[in-house]
C-alpha cells in the first residue's frame, strides 16, 4: 500500500497519471506526423501551458503553482 492522502492512494495515481499521460502522447505524435504543416504551432503549446497553468492556480489556489523558467 502507498501513501494515502484523504483516501487517495499517492502511489497508484501517480503511476495512472503517467499512463494517461504516456497514451496522450502517442496518439498525438501519431495524429501529428499525419497532420498538415502549422497545424500545431509553439504558439499554440505555448497558450495550451498557460491555460493548464491558470487552470491549476484556480483548482489549487493554495499550492503556489506559478511557471518555471
């Protein structure tokens, strides 16, 4: 058994996460490779982080979530 916080176990969703995240991944280097040039910018992933970031903030007002780098 991992280390549980507020019936969650740490451990296990950690490790679900990075298989979710590992799939997404695949699937989109592969829906990518197929895609027309410029469908996908650094502008775009760039405003996708900021996005995911403000989304986290709000969720996690108390977690100090700010940007690396």
């Amino acid at each position: 058994m991992g280390i549980q916080v507020g019936g969650i176990d740490i451990a296990n969703s950690v490790i679900d996460v990075e298989f979710r995240i590992n799939v997404l991944e695949k699937v989109i280097d592969r829906l990518l490779s197929v895609a027309p040039p410029g469908t996908l910018t650094d502008n775009d992933i760039q405003k996708f982080r900021d996005e995911s970031i403000a989304m986290l903030q709000n969720k996690y007002p108390s977690a100090g979530i700010t940007k690396k780098g």
